[in-house]
C-alpha cells in the first residue's frame, strides 16, 4: 500500500459461538487503529462454515460490538459499496475468480474422497500434505468424471518457494511453502475455504491492513500465494500476541474465554471495558493506562503492539485441578471467580467515579431491578434521590452490579447484624458507652450535611475519651449492623437525622441497648 491510501481495517468473525475477549480484542486493535488513522472499520462475517455458523451467534457478535461501541463503517446492518458484508452471499463473486485460477492452471479438481484421502495419509509418512493425486488428470479424465458427477473439491496448486512476510509487530517470519501442499480452496459444497475467501474479499473490499491474532500467522503464507496467484496487491499484515490467563496458560472455556456480554451483566461500563482490552498487548507511550475513549482513538498504534503474550487478569487464578466452566456458569457465580486486585477492576472505579452522573445512573438502573428493598420510585434514572444516592457510592463500585447492596443499604430500616462479631463490637469495651452518646449528640443536634455529622462523630470521641477504631467501629456496628461500607458521614447525610434514630434504636433493641 502506499501512504496516500485510506487505511481500512476489518473485523471478520466466523460466526460460530460468541464474541469473546480474544475476538474482541482483534476487533477492537481493527477498530483503534481505522480510526486513529482516520480511516474506516469493516466488520465481516465469515460463515462458510456451514456447519458451525449460527445466526444467533451473528446476533451476539453484534450485540457485543455494539454495547462495546465499536461502531462499523461498513458491515452488516450497515451496508456499504462492497456489500454484501457476508460470505455466505458472496459465493458467485469466489466462483468468478475460482474460474479463473482453474483457466490458468494455478488450481485444479480433485476428486479423491475424505475416505481416501485419510486412507493415503495413514500409509504414507508425510505429514498430511496432500499427495497430488488429481494435480494433473488429463482433460478427458476430468470431464468422465464431472459427466460421472462425482463430487470434488478445488486444490491451489501451491508453487514451491521460499517466503517472507514483513509482520508490523512479528517482524520478518519465514516460510517454505512446499509445507503446505495443495490445499483445497473450494469444498465440494462449493463454499470456499477461509483462507481462500479471505483473500477474495480482502481484495475486493480494499482492505490495507490484516490485524488479528498470532493464531492466525500459520494462515498468512497460505494466503500470501493466492494473493500472488490472483496478481492482488498484499494488504501489510500484524499479527498481534496472544492472551493469557491469570495462570500464564492460554484463555480456554475454563480460564475465562466467558462471552463480552458477560462483562456487561457483571457491570462493568464499555469505555472501562475497552480502555483495559487496549492495554491487552498494547501501552501508550506515557505508559498512562487510564485512557478515555476520544484519546485511545487518536493515539492507538498497532506497530507498538508487544509480541509477548498478554495476561487477562480479570480471573483468580484456579486451584490445581479445579475444573470450572466459566460459560455455564450465571452471572452471580462468575462473579465470585472474579479477581478482586485485576487491573480491571481498578480501572472501572476509575471509570465509575468519572463518567458523567447522568449517564452513570441510565446505565446502573437495570442492576436494581430485581431489589426488592429498594422502592420503585427510584428505580428510575430520572429520580433525583437515586442521583444522590449513586453520587455518594460510587467511589466504592468496582461493578454497577455492587450499588444494589449499597443503595437498599438507604431504604432498609429492619437492620439486623451480619454476624456475631459485629455485635462484638458494641458490646466489647466502651461500644455501648460510645453507641448511646453518639444517639444522643445527634438527638440534640440538627446536622445537614456530611461536615455535620463528622464534627458529631468528634464530639462523641471527646465526651467518651475513644478514638480511631475504638470509635468508629461500635457507630458503624450501631447505625448499619455491618463491620464495613460507605463512609458513614456520607450515608448518614443521606439518611437524615430521623431514620438514622429510627435505625438505632431497631439495631440497639438487639442487644438489649435502649435509647
Ligand atoms: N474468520 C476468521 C476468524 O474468525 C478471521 C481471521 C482473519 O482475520 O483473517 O478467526
């Protein structure tokens, strides 16, 4: 390519299965690096795989790019001038140039069954390269047999050479071809193969470069020779590193190669979500992992993609011989599986304090739905009251799923003791001492704001000689029942004056405290 062409970049699912991190990281570095170079992001989907390929995993793909944000130029539901964007309804433009691959004689029909074919492969000791056995049937034999309608599939007939593909993060990686053999192009249920289709509609679609996974560098020589074949220019190839998991082995079903969409339902927001797939392989060089969304599209850089593998510390790591299937699990159990230290996590608090409280509130809504403590009224992204209340928590979010348990926190007035030790802490020391002045002090006073409460806790600190933990453990054990949570100022700001009374004196009766 040269520097005045529009860089267009292109996602190419094959539809067989959800959209998972390792796809959605490709699609993503497809996605970055259009349009850091202000060019267009094509999405694809390659479904020649009969067998495999589901509309309902087409309907995933692109619900998941969508809650992501990747929006496509060109694709499916989007149209565009080299549509259609899937090659299912492509097959008559393959036949067009399979036609001419045959014409020339850099393709042939072989006729050989699967039966043979694995028959021959058994006796011989090569290492499943085909043997050549159709590679050069006269022209009256394969007219018998195509009267005879015996079905065949179409071979590349591979030229024997040395190749070398400039990678943009693999750098210079070297091939032998004759490795290959004649590799079938077309199935005898005249759908082509994908490495054959991919070069096809690369072509067509004006595709300058192939970003996608290391997995697929053994594709690329293959793909090279058709490319030559067919006289197409190349499109500048980067094959970006694999993704491990937290035990440094690679993502499978069990290590958390869980559908995107999971990332939603456990709540975590997209731009956080994104921002943290980027870094997968990928730093800036001010090494700032915090990257909002309008930044990672100006300075995303696939030639700064690492060749080291990747860690996806979203995951703990699982016990020896713990077998766990991360796909079947609901989301409630993944959650527990979820490393609490990951590096996603700690970006989502980031993103969860950041973003725009409006937007904030419109997407942590559906996480309450099923809370039976907190009252409709504010299940609803326009309630003032929720705004608050979400305004004052999210410091403690990692997950929009975690506001739940903090929000009915404000509508639960029947509070008992999570366990015996948090009673302990009224009951051991001074707790009750510092339980009963702190009801009192706050009886006579009229505080307001957060400030109020807190020159309130001084107070009681004062007239009871406690201090530190001493202190602020028997408040929080009296007025939430709980030993941990929101910054007790805050939430009694936002209880007000009376349900934080009402709410001792519930918790207190429990341990025969009367106020
Ligand atoms: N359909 C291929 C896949 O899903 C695309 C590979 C490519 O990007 O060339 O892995």
């Amino acid at each position: 390519m040269n520097d005045k062409m529009k860089v267009r970049t292109r996602f190419a699912p094959s539809p067989s299965g959800f959209l998972h991190v390792g796809g959605a990281r490709t699609a993503l570095f497809n996605y970055l690096y259009a349009k850091a170079k202000g060019g267009d992001f094509i999405l694809r989907i390659e479904d020649t795989d009969k067998e495999r390929s589901t509309d309902s995993s087409i309907h995933t793909i692109l619900e998941s790019m969508k809650w992501l944000g990747m929006d496509w130029d060109e694709g499916p539901e989007k149209g565009g001038e080299y549509a259609p964007y899937k090659q299912s309804e492509r097959i008559e433009i393959y036949q067009k140039y399979t036609e001419k691959l045959l014409a020339e004689d850099k393709a042939y029909r072989c006729f050989c069954t699967p039966e043979e074919l694995e028959d021959r492969k058994q006796k011989s000791d090569s290492i499943g390269i085909y043997d050549g056995k159709c590679s050069h049937l006269s022209g009256e034999e394969i007219e018998t047999k195509l009267t005879n309608k015996i079905p065949f599939s179409i071979r590349f007939r591979t030229p024997a050479k040395k190749l070398v593909v400039d990678d943009l993060i693999q750098g210079k990686v070297k091939f032998e071809t004759k490795l290959l053999g004649d590799f079938v192009i077309v199935k005898s249920d005249n759908f082509p193969t994908y490495n054959y289709a991919v070069v096809v509609d690369d072509y067509l679609m004006k595709i300058t470069h192939v970003i996608r996974g290391v997995g697929h560098l053994p594709n690329t020589p293959r793909q090279v020779v058709i490319h030559e074949a067919l006289g197409f220019e190349l499109p500048v190839y980067a094959h970006v590193s694999e993704i491990v998991g937290t035990d440094g082995k690679k993502l499978s079903k069990r290590a958390g190669a869980t559908s995107i969409l999971a990332f939603r339902d456990l709540g975590y927001l997209p731009e956080c979500f994104m921002n943290y797939m980027s870094l997968l392989g990928w730093m800036p060089e001010d090494e700032q992992e915090y990257i909002p969304q309008d930044k990672l599209k100006q300075i995303f850089d696939v030639k700064k993609c690492s060749k080291s593998p990747a860690t996806f510390d979203v995951f703990k790591k699982l016990k020896e011989g713990e077998q766990v299937d991360f796909n079947s699990l609901d989301i409630n159990s993944l959650a527990e599986f979820l490393n609490p230290k990951s590096k996603l996590n700690w970006l989502s608090n980031k993103y969860i304090r950041d973003v725009d409280l409006d937007y904030l509130v419109k997407t942590l809504v559906p996480f309450l739905k099923n809370d039976q403590t907190i009252p409709d009224r504010v299940k609803d992204a326009s309630s003032e009251e929720l705004k608050s209340i979400v305004d004052s928590i999210r410091v403690y979010l990692d997950r929009l799923s975690q506001a739940p348990d903090y929000i009915s926190e404000f509508f639960n007035n029947e509070i008992y003791f999570e366990n015996a030790e948090t009673k302990e802490l009224i009951l051991n020391g001074n707790g009750r001492l510092v339980s009963s002045k702190f009801f009192e002090i706050i009886k006579s006073e009229t505080p307001s704001s957060p400030d109020d409460y807190k020159s309130m806790i001084s107070k009681t600190s004062e007239e009871t000689g406690e201090k530190g933990k001493n202190l602020f453990m028997p408040i929080r054990a009296i007025t939430t029942g709980k030993s941990h949570g929101l910054e007790l100022p805050v939430l009694f700001c936002l209880l007000g004056k009376d349900k934080l009374l009402q709410r001792m004196k519930f918790i207190g009766k429990q341990i025969e405290l009367e106020f």
